[in-house]
C-alpha cells in the first residue's frame, strides 16, 4: 500500500506501513495465532476452565455457606450439596440474630477494626512521614531496626507482648478487658511504616520545596500537602488494617476475657457448641456478609484517591 505525500515541487509516493502493535498488547499468543481455530479454541477452553476453577474455589465456599444458614441441620449433615432438599428454613437468621446476639459482638468488631485502623493510620503516617521526607540525622539506623523486626515471628513477641499489657509502663493498670489491649499493640506494624516510607520516597519534593517557600512548617507540611497526596497509599493501608483487626482471634481471645467485650472472630467459636449447627452456620453467615458488604461500599473512598489531589494547584 502506498498513500501521496506533496512537496513543493512535486507528489512522491510513499509506502504506507502497517501499524505494528505496541508491546503492552503482546502476550504469548500473537493476533495471527489467534485466528488460527487449532489454536483458538484450545486456549478459549482453557480460560473457561481456569475461569470456572476460580469461580469454585473463590465463591463456592462462601456460597455453601449461604445455602447452609437457611438449611435445616439434617438436611446439611445428609446432602450437604443438596439445594434445600426440604424447603428454606428462614428463621435460622433471625435466630442467629437474637440468640447469639450478633448486633453486640459486631459492634465489638466493628470498635476493634475502627481502633486498629486509626492508631495503624497515625502511627505508619507519622512515622513514614519523618523518615521519608523530614529524613533525620540517624534515620538510616532507625530504618534498619524497623526492617528487622519483620523477620521476627510474631509468636515469639506474645509473651513479652502479653506481660506489658498486664503491667504496663507509666500507667500503673493493667490493660486487660480494655479495647487499648487491641488497639496499641497494633500500631506496631512494621510493614505499614515501610510501606508508607516507600510510597512518600516517590512523592515529588518540588512540590515540599514550594510548600516550605511559602511558610509551611512541618506540621503544616504533612497535613495540607502530604496527606492529600497520600489517599491511594493510606486506601491500602486501611484496607489492609480493617482486614486484619477483622480476621484476629489469637490476640484478642488473650487480652480480652469478658464475653461482653469480645468480638465475632473469637465468641462464634465459643458458641459452637451451645447451639445447633444450623444456627451456627446462619451466624458464620451473617458475620461474613457484613464485611463484605461494608467494603463494596466503601472499597470507593478506600481505593480509589486522586494521588495529587489537593496539593497541587491547577
């Protein structure tokens, strides 16, 4: 193919080039192998397998579940892959609702998640923000002690853990059966701090230089134009933080002794046993549902952040 180019003096014919793909389109297969139907339909049949695989392992047990907390007991103990053999019993949910309290221990999680998240976010900020961007004399070594506990297991720290939050310094009372048993301790979170550090260490400095020109001070720096500029990294963090505050039981089944106080992770289990299986499952059903739902609500204002929204005039 060849298309006209006029000059000044006269029309010359050039050869006209196919577009060639950029390499973000490449994969292992090419276009051309693609169009080949020994080829095609072999790797379609392989995606929906791979896509039906991901399908069973991800959302099958979630699904089971759901299908068992409005299922009788004898019908889950007999066909427990049966679709209501015998019909939908619905008052398993409300059962689970009102007998095994759940409004009072979700509360529970929900002050423990809300707690962690908060003193996580202070802490990985704050910390972040004075090794990354005010860099102190010996931040390097400071660094350095951080990186190192990563490579401590975590079981090792319980009993210290433990024994400073039955006598802890300065305070002179004990933290037991204290939401502060959960929230302090995890603010120590090394993998945030380093994560936060890395994600300020790629922030323009241009932009720090211009804020200091204008008057800004440390403080003023940090809120009005690192944090603003931070929201896709601190979205991570929080989804990370809620996450595990959710999912805990080790920790808060020790510092938290009274039923009152503890939260779904650790009383469901302990409820097991005074309660009919498909009640149970009803519950273990509702305790799952909720944070589900919470994060496709706000998965929005967690994930998606303008990067330098707020601190860079248009």
């Amino acid at each position: 193919m060849e298309h006209l180019v006029r000059t000044a003096t006269r029309t010359v014919r050039v050869p006209r080039t196919a577009p060639r793909p950029s390499d973000a389109d490449r994969g292992i297969l090419s276009t051309a192998d693609l169009r080949r139907r020994r080829v095609r339909i072999p790797t379609r049949i392989t995606h929906l397998v791979l896509l039906v695989s991901l399908i069973v392992v991800g959302l099958g047990p979630v699904l089971w579940l759901a299908k068992s907390a409005v299922t009788p007991t004898q019908d889950t103990l007999r066909q427990p892959l049966a679709l209501w053999p015998n019909g939908i019993d619905w008052a398993n949910l409300a059962e689970a609702w009102t007998r095994v309290e759940i409004d009072k221990y979700f509360l529970n999680t929900v002050i423990l998640a809300v707690g962690v998240w908060i003193v996580q976010l202070v802490v990985a900020t704050t910390a972040g923000y004075a090794l990354s961007v005010l860099r102190p004399r010996y931040g390097r070594i400071v660094v350095g002690l951080v990186l190192a506990t990563l490579f401590v297991p975590s079981i090792v720290l319980l009993v210290p853990l433990y024994l400073t939050i039955v006598q802890p310094p300065l305070l002179g009372q004990s933290l037991i059966n204290t939401f502060w048993a959960v929230w302090l301790p995890a603010g120590a979170n090394a993998f945030n701090v380093l994560l936060m550090m890395r994600f300020f260490d790629a922030l323009p400095r241009e932009v720090f230089e211009a804020a200091r020109v204008d008057g800004a001070g440390p403080y003023r720096l940090f809120w009005s134009v690192v944090l603003p500029m931070s929201r896709p990294i601190i979205g991570v963090v929080s989804v990370f933080a809620v996450i595990a505050a959710w999912k805990d039981f080790l920790w808060p089944m020790l510092v938290l002794k009274d039923p009152a106080m503890q939260p779904l992770s650790v009383r469901l289990p302990q409820l097991q046993q005074y309660i009919e299986l498909d009640v149970f499952l009803a519950a273990l059903a509702i305790a799952t549902v909720i944070p589900i739902v919470l994060f496709l609500v706000f998965q929005r204002l967690f994930l998606n952040g303008a990067g330098l929204g707020g601190a860079v005039k248009g």
